[in-house]
C-alpha cells in the first residue's frame, strides 16, 4: 500500500465516526518516514515480534517512546473512539500477516507517565495482575490507568481521559518491513516537552525535539529502562 492511500484511508475511517456537538473528526498526522530497525541496525521483521513481549522504539520525537506489540489474536480494527475534547476517530486494527502488530504512543494520557531510561512504570502486562486484572493490556503502575492495546488502546480502568496515540505502522508484506509514518488519536507531545522540559535537556540537550528520521531503533522494554516497576 502506497503512504498516501494509507493516510486516505485512515482519514476515511475517522470521517466514519461521529464526533460530539463542538468536536471535529481527527485524520492522520503524517512524520517523517523510519524504518524499524532491531539494535544491530539490522529491519524488523513484523514476523520476529514475540507475542506477550513490550517493545519500545522513539518516535516521532527522540524523546517520545511508543511501545510495539504482537497480540494474541488478530486485531479486526474499526473501534470509534474519542480524545478528551470529544474529537472523533476510528482505529483501523494491526499490521503483519495476521494482523496482531500495534503501536501506541508510550506517554500515559493521565499524568504523561512514560519509560525513560531509569525506570518504567508503564507496560504491557500478559500476565495477571492486581491492577490489570487476567492481564493483556498496557497499565500505568503511577496512576493505575490500564488500555486495551487490542482495541485502539482505550481506556478500561483508571483515570486516564482518552486512549494513547496510535502509531500509524506501514507493513512491507514482501519483505516483511515496518515502517512507523505518523500518529492518529490524542497526541500529547506538546504538554509532553513542557512538563519534561528540563529533565529533557538534561538528558538530551537540544535532540529531544528532534524528529525520528529513516530508522528508529526497537528494544524490549527490559533493555529500554533499567528497572521496569510490575503492578
């Protein structure tokens, strides 16, 4: 599928939903174009992700991780949900060759909770837990928010006002090659950058804001922070 029939359809898609009096229909924001590449440098095969597995990659910002996942089952899409301004938009399913591979955006949409290098305290749990109950959903350990990463990553528990971000994802069947191209949901990069603004430069001067460009490195989440914090 070419970029563009790809970013019309996902338009398409949030035209289907029907948005609250004073809200709008989201389409796709469109980035630059990176490849997702394991830490040799090496493209990710959609059929290498492991199932029950957190990934972690940056983008569309060097500073702004997004969890990658294989799902259980297949993810059919076509599930309308709605930012915390009541905007409209429909989430069109996975990617690969049976449709289980996601994306999301790994800032909380509560408190902006994200993995930074130390520790973690959001993820995929696919096991059972005292928050995330029989568990396959990603939970914020911070402020008990859990989203259902099988269906666009609305929320199911918690405080949290709208789902995490979709990455829009393009899957190269023939070579079995992923592509992260842009964003579709409530983005928070914005409140991200000027709640983390000086830990940011801190830690990464003036790269944070940089956009991802041609690659962007996936790692499990147990090689992203040092300590992943289970609840």
């Amino acid at each position: 599928m070419q970029r563009r029939d790809f970013v019309k359809l996902c338009a398409a898609s949030a035209a289907a939903a029907v948005p609250e009096a004073g809200a709008t229909n989201l389409t796709a924001r469109t980035y630059r174009k990176a490849k997702l590449v394991d830490e040799r440098g090496s493209p990710l095969r959609a059929t290498a992700i492991l199932a029950g597995v957190t990934y972690v990659f940056d983008y569309p910002f060097a500073a702004t991780p997004c969890f990658l996942l294989r799902l259980a089952k297949p993810a059919a899409g076509g599930v309308d949900l709605r930012t915390e301004a009541g905007d409209a938009y429909r989430w069109n399913g996975g990617i690969g060759p049976d449709k289980t591979v996601v994306a999301y955006s790994a800032i909380c949409a509560h408190k902006m909770t994200y993995p930074t290098k130390q520790v973690s305290f959001i993820g995929y749990r696919d096991g059972p837990s005292p928050v995330a109950g029989p568990g396959k959903v990603i939970t914020c350990c911070s402020d008990r928010s859990v989203y259902d990463p099988a269906a666009g990553a609305r929320v199911v528990a918690g405080p949290a006002p709208q789902p995490l971000a979709t990455i829009l994802l393009e899957h190269d069947a023939k070579a079995d090659e992923i592509w992260a191209v842009g964003t579709f949901g409530g983005e928070m990069f914005a409140e991200f950058f000027k709640k983390y603004e000086f830990r940011l430069q801190l830690e990464m001067g003036g790269r944070a804001r940089g956009e991802v460009d041609r690659t962007a490195v996936v790692k499990e989440l147990k090689n992203y922070s040092a300590q992943w914090a289970q609840c």
